[in-house]
C-alpha cells in the first residue's frame, strides 16, 4: 500500500519532469532557417538568427553545458572564470562560517534567556526590532566598519541565521515540561546538570528546527550577498554569467543553488530527526 | 503519635486572584506523620491535595507557615523525598534504566557507569521490569511507565515517598498489582508515605490513616482517620474485616455529604487538633451510624461494594 504509494508518486514524478523538459524544448527548439540575410549580420548574430534559434537555451544546451561543468568543476583561469565547484565552495565555505558563529551565539543566549524571564523581557524590545531587519541591510554598515566584502558576506550570514535559532532556543527551553523539570528539582540536580540532562535533550527538537530555518534563510541570502560583495561564490557567478548575457550558465547556476540548499536541509532534517524523542 | 516524623505546621496557600484579591486555597493547615506510616488524602477534586504535596516535597512554597520533617524545616527540594508524579514524568529520551540511573547518579555523583547501572537494576527487578532496560517511555504501557516512577523514586532509598494519585490512570487489574507492589516495598524498607488518592478502597488497603480534606476554596483539614484494619492484610479479603464496611461508609459519607458543609457545620473545628477518627472504637467514633459497627460479615451479604 505505502510502497505501491511511493512508486505511483515517483512516477509521475518522473512524467512530470519529463513534460517539462519537453515542453521546454518544443518551446526552444530551432525554427526554419532564415534565407534571406546579409553574412556579415548573420555573424554577429550568431545561431539565433541564423537557425531563427530561440535566445533562450533548450534543455540540450543546458544539458551539455552541464555536463562539460561536472568533467571540471574545479578549475581556476583568473578572476572572473573559476569552475562551478569553486564557486560553490566558497558560497558554502561562508554560508558555514557565518552559521557556525551564529550557532555559537543564539544557543547559549537563548538558553539563557529561556531560562531567565527577566532577560526574555529586558531583552524582547531589541530582538523584536532587529529581527524583521532584511539582513541586506546590514551590508553598508559591515562594508564599512569591517571593510572588507568576504567578512562582511560572513556577517550578513551570521546576522540573517541567529534570529530564527535564537527566538525557537528561548521557545524551546522556556516550554520545557514542568514536570520534567521538577523531576530534576526532586533529585537536587544543579543548574549546570539540569541545563544539560533536561532542558537541552527536551529542547533539542526545538532548537533544531530553528536551525533548519536559518540554514535555509542563510542559503537564500548568500546568493544576493555575493552579487553584491562580488568577487567570487555562486551569488557571484550568476551575476557574471548574466553579464556575459550566458543564460545557460545561470540556468545551470539557479539549478545547483537549488540542490545544494536541498542538500543543507536533509542534513539539518536528519540531525532533527535524531534528537526527536517519542512521546 | 509522640514521634512526628513530618510535620506541617499552619500552613497556607493563597494565589492572586482577580481584581487584586487573593484566592486562599487553605490555610491553617496542621498535619503530623510519624515515621513508617502510610497516609492518604482523600478529598474532592480541587481542594488542593496537590498543592499540600508540592510543598511536603519542595518543589512549592507556601505562602505561610512550615513543614518540618525529621526534625529539621525543609527548604526547597530534597533526595529525602521522592516524589511519584500523577504522570509518571518519565524523561523521554531515556530508557528504562537511563530514567532510574538519572535519579542514582544524581543521588551518588561520585559512583561509576557500573555501579550505578547495577544499583539501578536492583530496583528495575524490584517492580518487575526485567528485561525491559532497554525500552524508552514510548514502548511502555501506561502501567510499566507507573512502575518506572516508582523504581525511580525506590532507587534514591529516600525517607519518604510522596505520591500523587499515582494509579488513577490505571486500569483495576493494574492498579491491583501496583498498590501490593507499592504496599510490600513501603512495608519492607520503613517508608514514610503520603499519598493523595480518590479511590476510597485504595486507601483503605494501603493507609494507616486517612486525611480527610473538605473542598476548597478555603479548604480545611476535616478528620484523620485511623485505619482499624490489621497491618497484615490481604486486598482480596478487606471486605471480609468486621470494620471494613464501617469505614468505608464514613469515609463515602463524608466525601458525598459532609466535605461540602463541614466548615458552616462546625464552627469550633480547630486546624491544630484535628479529630482523631477511631473506627469502631466506642466512646471515640463519630458519625457514621453505630449499627454499622457492630455489622459482622455474613456470606452473601455484600453490600456497599457497587457504590
Ligand atoms: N498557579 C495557580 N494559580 C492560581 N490558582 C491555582 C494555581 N495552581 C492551583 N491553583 C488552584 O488551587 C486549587 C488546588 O489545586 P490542586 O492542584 O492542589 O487541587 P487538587 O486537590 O490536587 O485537585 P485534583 O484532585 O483535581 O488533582 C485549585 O482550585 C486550583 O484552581
Ligand atoms: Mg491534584
């Protein structure tokens, strides 16, 4: 019943992949040749004009462009033409940095604020405010006072990933069950112990959650904050390749972006799914 | 009753009401326990029996008064004390031995995994839940997640045992074997016991004596009654004992009528020396009618036992 399930699904899955690609290149594909056209136009107009070819790629050129991609992804001609596996190193190696220091930070405050309600209420104000800021906004003041585009990319991840940690830490641990915490009030576990053998493994599931959501925010902010640090990152290499007018490119770009932050998710999920307990 | 092992003297509960009132649960409450007995409260729901144990435990303070309990007043929580919660509070994401091995490591923080693991499987054997170490919360029944409470509270051999209604869940068959379980292992290692209850047969079997508490708000301590039957009783033969009936029948009496008007009824009632009911005993019974207690059991004659 589940399987048979999962198989019908996959398969129009797959139908529906397919009519997409097909529709795609029916919508793409070459008309007839135009005759009549002086050689010279016809050269600087390349195949477009020529074979009335759409200037929009099919999923043939994106196919085979893809693919000449994947034989190198790594390497590394200068500046402006680096492989897409660099690139997406660097989007990554960021989009780490300025969620592992945001990790660092949101989980001990907001277990100090779940924990204190006078913190949670001196400090609500300031999060309430802080959070709805777009963290594009906090670019000019990083470029200025950090002056240099990596780190101020770092901070601009760093800022966008701790609100949605911080607020699901303080609501994970301030809606800890009171039993479970009497329990440990009734053996006279000291704060310290209690924090690590109670609220956290209770909170776990919370705080995990709030974490997915900010490496999914973090994923989608890297790409705007590379296009305009500029410089390197997969941000970058789609504002590059729409300079070069290479739709391709950032078809490919747009796709990988997309897999990647697919990839970032399940690993968060299943982190999620191993600190959830049944109850 | 010279020995009071706990004692809770004038005590008070009052929370904030509306309107900047306050609502006064109880207050002027005196109760005494000596050491080794086995007490259950009994009263209507809301009169605030829990609210009473949270404070014997600790994890309350009330808004008057003190609880001294082995000669000293208590002060927040203790390892002395262990509590068995209505809900068992059983920790999740831990199994059957990590949840009692939580309580031994935090009674004994100096003894290693080994141990600790084996101090705790002395008590997992006890409430017969071998073979089940491995389990967490989730895979138990609701009676196999009570037995786990009590291995937890057993584990810390406190000085007392606080208990919160901690079979009403249960279904009769369960609840059976867990009162004999909870009744031989008090018996056996000289606990303390308070425990709150609404089933009037459990406290019959389990307690020496019965705290009777009229309903709130302003809910006062009413009666303590003492248990006429023997120590060494059976479940399946308390209906048998002369008194049984005769006690039953006071305690039901009391709950169906009297813990509604007890307060406008009794005007002279004095929280410090609260009446000490003795079953059957002419001279120092009150209510519950006399032909009741010289009412001997005859074969065939059951009644009461549906009510
Ligand atoms: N935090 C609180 N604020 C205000 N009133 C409270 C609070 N906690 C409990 N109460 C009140 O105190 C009274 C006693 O509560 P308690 O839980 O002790 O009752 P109980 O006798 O254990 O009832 P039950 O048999 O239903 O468990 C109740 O009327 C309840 O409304
Ligand atoms: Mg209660």
């Amino acid at each position: 019943m589940n399987s048979s399930l999962r198989l019908r699904a996959g398969l129009v899955s797959i139908a529906l992949l397919a009519a997409f690609l097909g529709i795609w290149h029916l919508a793409t594909r070459s008309t007839a040749p135009v005759t009549t056209m002086s050689p010279e136009y016809a050269k600087l107009m390349g195949l477009t004009a020529t074979q009335g070819k759409s200037a929009m790629p099919g999923p043939l050129d994106v196919g085979a462009k893809l693919w000449d991609h994947l034989k190198r992804p790594f390497y590394d001609n200068g500046p402006n033409d680096k492989g897409l596996g660099i690139q997406l190193a660097y989007s990554i190696a960021r989009v780490g940095t300025g969620y592992l220091l945001a990790v660092l930070v949101a989980i001990p405050l907001g277990f100090l604020i779940g924990m204190s309600p006078l913190l949670s209420k001196a400090l609500d104000p300031f999060i309430q405010v802080l959070k709805p800021i777009s963290p594009l906004a906090w670019m000019p003041l990083a470029l200025y006072t950090i002056k240099d585009s990596s780190v101020s990319a770092i901070f601009v991840i760093f800022i966008c990933s701790i609100w949605p940690m911080l607020l699901n830490t303080v609501f994970g641990v301030a809606s800890v069950r009171k039993e479970w915490i009497n329990v440990a009030r009734t053996l006279e576990v000291g704060t310290i112990r209690r924090a690590f053998t109670v609220i956290l493994p209770a909170a776990a599931p919370t705080i995990l959650t709030g974490m997915r959501i900010s490496i999914g925010i973090a994923w989608l902010v890297i790409v705007a904050a590379e296009m305009l640090v500029g410089g390197t990152g997969i941000g970058y290499f789609v504002w590059n390749e729409w300079n070069n007018l290479s739709i391709t490119n950032v078809i490919i770009a747009i796709l990988l972006i997309g897999i990647v932050g697919m990839l970032l998710d399940q690993i968060l999920a299943r982190f999620t799914r191993m600190v959830t307990f049944p109850e | 009753m010279t020995d009071k092992f706990v004692s809770i003297e004038g005590i008070a509960k009052r929370y904030p009401g509306a309107g900047g009132a306050t609502t006064t649960i109880f207050e002027n409450l005196w109760l005494s326990m000596a050491r080794g007995e086995f007490c259950c409260v009994i009263g209507h729901s809301g009169c605030g029996k829990t609210t009473v144990l949270n404070i014997l435990a600790g994890l309350d303070a009330p808004s008057e008064g003190a609880v001294i309990v082995d000669g000293q007043a208590i002060s927040g929580t203790s390892l002395d004390r262990a509590v068995i919660f209505q809900s068992h509070a059983l920790l999740p994401w831990r199994t059957v031995l990590g949840n009692v091995a939580y309580a031994v490591s935090s009674k004994w923080r100096s003894w290693d995994r080994a141990k600790v693991k084996a101090h705790a499987q002395t008590f997992i054997d006890l409430v017969g839940l071998t073979g089940s170490e491995y389990k967490r919360p989730s895979e138990l029944s609701g009676g196999m997640k009570q037995r786990v409470g009590i291995a937890r509270a057993l584990s810390i051999t406190p000085k007392m045992m606080l208990m919160d209604e901690p079979f009403s869940a249960l279904d009769a068959l369960t609840r059976g074997t867990l009162q004999d379980e909870v009744r031989r292992i008090c018996l056996e290692t000289g606990q303390t016991a308070f425990m709150i209850t609404h089933d009037v047969d459990e406290a019959i079997y389990l307690a020496d004596k019965i705290f009777l508490m009229t309903n709130g708000p302003g809910a006062v301590l009413a009666e303590v009654v003492e248990n006429p039957l023997p120590r060494d009783r059976a479940r399946t033969d308390l209906h048998r004992h002369p008194l049984y009936y005769a006690l039953r029948n006071h305690i039901i009496d009391f709950l169906v009528a009297r813990s509604k008007t007890f307060v406008a009824e009794t005007p002279d009632h004095d929280p410090r020396n609260v009446p000490l009911v003795h079953i059957g005993k002419p001279g120092l019974t009150i209510a519950s009618g006399s032909e009741e207690q010289r009412q001997t059991w005859t074969p065939g004659t059951n009644p009461g036992l549906s009510a």
